[in-house]
C-alpha cells in the first residue's frame, strides 16, 4: 500500500492509491505509523496513484500529523483534483503543506 524511503532527515512515503476511505484507513494507518518510529519529523506524502479519499483518510493524515508533535510537518504532493477539493473543503489545505512535486515538498519541510 506505501512505499517508504528514509533520506538523511526526511521520510518520503507514496501512498500506492487509488482510494483512501474507510476500507483501507485502518491498514494505512499502521503502516505509516511503523513508517515514521524513530524517524525524522519531516515528511513527504506523495498522493499522486490516490484519486479518491473520503474522511477517513484525511482522519489518519491527522493522526499522523498530531504524532509528530509541534517539531513534525508534512508536505503533500501529488494531489489529484478531487482530492484537494476535500482537503479544501474541511481547511485541512491549511493545515497540511500541498505543493505541486517532491522537491518543492522537501524544500518546504526542511524549512
């Protein structure tokens, strides 16, 4: 379902699409939280193979987010239009960091 690659101090995961909703939230979850143990607190979501996600998903991404603590940020690439439309939808766009590819992603979470 990820595809996880740990770089110095970031940690880049790629979500193997195409949904995200309340079938496949319990299992990401997990996933990303094995993912991040002892990991840096910067990370890359690639979201471009995910072409539907409902609640749920943008559920786990907040999970996530809240166990990075105050030091933690994620940027988000990849994301396909009706995905953002949800992002845009509850404000979580302002929450997370959506930007249009994986080097602006890691620019912006190495600050």
């Amino acid at each position: 379902m990820i595809t996880v690659h740990h770089l110095e101090d970031i940690v880049e995961i790629t979500l193997g699409g195409p949904r995200v909703d309340s079938v496949v939230a319990p299992h990401l979850k997990v996933e990303l939280e094995q993912a991040v143990i002892n990991a840096p607190r910067k990370i890359v979501l690639d979201l471009a193979a995910v072409d539907f996600m409902d609640s749920t998903g943008l559920g786990v991404f907040v999970s996530l987010l809240k166990k990075l603590g105050p030091n933690g940020a994620i940027a988000v690439t990849g994301v396909q239009p009706a995905v953002l439309r949800l992002f845009q939808l509850t404000r979580l766009d302002s929450l997370f960091r959506i930007v249009d590819d994986i080097p602006a992603a890691r620019a912006l979470v190495r600050g």
